[in-house]
C-alpha cells in the first residue's frame, strides 16, 4: 500500500512550510518513527517522524520548496506480511496505520503496512525498533540503560532522537561538554575563510530582528537586584525539589513569577501596539527565549503565565525549552506572547540590552547572579546580586514607567515569600 506523507499543520495560524531538510531519498528504506524531513515555517523548525516503516517510494516536494498545509510531500512504500492479532501489535498496527492528523494512507489491497512488526524486539513490555536496538548496539548501551530512556514516540516508544538526545548527554557527563564539531559541514578555505550557507533559522531571526528594529524606538533601563532570599532557598530546597520533578530548580520561574506580577501592575507594558490603536493584554503570555545551542534562538510561549505558580511557571519552562532543543514545538506553542524574557546570564553575561520580540512592546534581560559585596547599612555585605535590563518601546513606554515597572519586579524578587514555591 502507498501512505501520503502529507504537510503537517503546526497551528492554527500556520498555512505552509518550507521543507529544510529531506533524512531519506528516494528508495530508501525508514522506520516508523525514524526522522524523516526537517520543515521550517515562519515560527519554528521541526523534525517530522515517519508515520509507517517502508520504502520511501516518491518524493514531491524538493528541499528548500515550500508546500501547503495538508498538501502531499512524500509517498511511503508498505507491505503487510501478517495483521497483527496480539494485544499490544493490534494496537500497533492501529497507530501505524492512521499515523495521528498530519498524515492519511490509501490501501492498495488487502495488505497492510506493519512489515516487520512481528520480527521488532521487545523488551520487557517495551517496544523497541530493528533501527533503534542496533544503534543501541553500536553504542554500547545496554538493555537495562535501554529501558531507563524516556520515550517520545507513540505509546512512549523510544525513537532515534531519543537514544541521540540520550547519547549526546552521555558524551558530555564524559568529556567535559566537548560538542563534536560542525566543520566537517562546512566549505573550508585552505586559505584563511570558512564560508557555509546561512541556514533558515539564521535567515528567519535576521528577518525578524530587522522588522522589531524598523518597528520599535529601543530605549533600555538597566537596574540590580538582590537575589539572596531566593538563593538561599533554593540552595536550602533544590535537592527536594529536583527529586520531586526531576529536574533542577533555578532562578528563572522566580523572576517570570515576579515579572507577571509586575505586568498586573502596570498593564499597559503588557500591551502591544495595532495601527494607531494600543491592545492592553488582560492576560500574561509568556515568551521565554531559548537558545538553540549556537544555531540561534527561539521563543515559545507559556500561555495563560498569569495562572501559574512557581511551580507551575517551572515546569511550563522546562518543558518548552526541552521540546524546542529537541525540535517537537508546534506553531502554536511559538504565538501569542505578550511579553518576553530573555536569559543570557545562564553563559555568564552580566547585562546587555535585547531587541523587543514583536509584536511585544518590551522585553526583559536577566543577567548572571553572582556574589558581589555591597553596602547595607553602612556596612559592607556579600550578596547574591544581578543585573535586569529592560528593553521597551518609546512609542507607547515613557521613562518613567519602564523604570516603576522594572523596580516593582525587583520589590518582588527581593520580598519574594518562599513559602508560595511548593
């Protein structure tokens, strides 16, 4: 049977897409659930899985081409070699076949497309592909490490990107964080030059960073903050916490708590500007910057931030960050802000000054918290002290209220009742 890989809808707003990268060619063999093709649209890259194993039959749509939504890219080559009739292939079978909205498939016959299922290996009640247990193999992992792998795929199977993501994290812990090089991608000049072409986030953040400079009057305000209340709590509490999430607890939920407070305060930063009309958000969408290791940036949103607790800021955080450095963001996930922060002191940068992430009239910079002495009642202290930048539109944000609104954000960063985390 033939299956149409079909360009996906990445959200409401999205009508198209430009095909990045293509991991197969034509008459190549693929996985259910391998990596089959990059897409990029004009708010997020995506890696997009294969809905069925089989041979890639066609390809339609050439990489660096755009398509629309729900138009067919691609056609997956399947053979039935039995239906699955057991309890956990049926429903295997099942989700192979109708392959979730971005896909359909058109039966040729009377066959299905589950060729290999039975010979797959399994592990326990875990299900593992012929592709993902040799690359296991490859790399020395064993089954007992295999089964501790978080899965991405369908029913929580672990998929490729799982056991690369797994492996990349394992060589850092090993070596001291070497990343391997991307030169070998690159057009070197024996000479004295590198050339390589700009790729398309790199394309997509230069268009959006020319439209918020054309668009905006930057003025900055640069304030500090005494960050020891909640250094201290989390040093006191981030063992427990960890343990309960499973992840680290930092400083970042803590200063978009404090920022959506703010934002409470003074709505009218939380506003965006529509011709020569202003729209005051009664709501706090929050972006949250994140870089993508040094290929560029992106910002998904944490909807409805207003709502939230620490905790719950937390873990919103933590969760878009993964999924955008592991390219699972939707296009919804990348809309809709009403205000940004960005962190470049996570590589240790004390301050620096952001461009406004459009349409958002203004945008916080967080720099590094570090220990520094300072003057407390005449008397000389060690602190835990940072630098917060706020960059903001003069068109509708004067002096005044950009400077009140960052210090209301320090009077609650530094009044920050702790007991409002758990």
């Amino acid at each position: 049977m033939q299956v149409e890989v079909l360009m996906p809808k990445m959200g409401e707003s999205i009508t198209e897409g430009k095909i990045v990268k293509w991991h197969k060619n034509a008459g190549e063999k693929i996985e259910r659930d391998e990596i089959l093709l990059e897409i990029s649209t004009d708010k997020v890259d995506t890696e997009i899985p294969a809905v069925a194993s089989g041979m890639i039959s066609k390809i339609v749509v050439r990489e660096q081409e755009i398509a629309q939504v729900g138009t067919v890219i691609a056609y997956i080559e399947t053979e039935i070699e039995r239906m699955a009739a057991g309890e956990d292939d049926g429903h295997l079978l099942h989700d192979a076949v109708t392959g979730g909205a971005e896909y359909s498939t058109e039966p040729a016959g009377s066959k299905s497309e589950v060729s290999g299922l039975k010979h797959n290996g399994r592990n326990g009640d875990r299900f593992y592909s012929p592709l993902v247990k040799n690359i296991a193999k490859t790399e020395g992992i064993s089954t007992d490490e295999l089964m501790k792998i978080g899965g991405s795929g369908a029913g929580g199977r672990v998929t490729k990107e799982d056991l690369r993501i797994y492996i990349e994290n394992k060589s850092r812990k090993s070596d001291g964080g070497t990343r391997r090089s991307e030169i070998a991608n690159m057009s070197f000049d024996a000479k004295r030059e590198t050339t390589f072409p700009i790729d398309n986030m790199r394309q997509l953040i230069m268009e959006h960073m020319i439209k918020s400079r054309d668009a905006s009057v930057h003025v900055a305000a640069i304030t500090e903050v005494d960050m020891t209340i909640i250094s201290n709590f989390i040093s006191k509490r981030g063992e427990e916490f960890e343990k309960q999430e499973g992840f680290k607890l930092t400083f970042m939920p803590f200063i978009a708590h404090a920022c959506v407070r703010a934002l409470k305060d003074f709505p009218l930063v939380n506003s965006s500007i529509e011709g020569s009309n202003v729209v005051q958000h009664n709501y706090v969408n929050l972006g949250v910057a994140v870089a993508i290791e040094t290929k560029g940036l992106l910002v998904p949103v944490i909807k409805a931030a207003d709502e939230k607790s620490v905790l719950g800021l937390a873990r919103a955080i933590r969760d878009l960050a993964s999924r955008a450095r592991n390219k699972r963001l939707t296009g919804e996930d990348t809309i809709g802000s009403t205000f940004s922060i960005t962190n470049y002191g996570v590589f240790g940068n004390l301050m620096g000054t952001p461009i406004i992430n459009q349409p958002n009239i203004a945008i916080l910079g967080v720099g590094a918290v570090k220990k520094r002495p300072v003057v407390i009642n005449d008397a000389i202290a060690i602190r835990q002290m940072g630098f917060l930048t706020l960059s903001f539109d003069h068109r509708l944000v004067d002096g005044a209220l950009g400077g009140q609104f960052l210090e209301k954000i320090v009077q609650y960063l530094e009044n920050f009742d702790t007991k409002q985390v758990f």
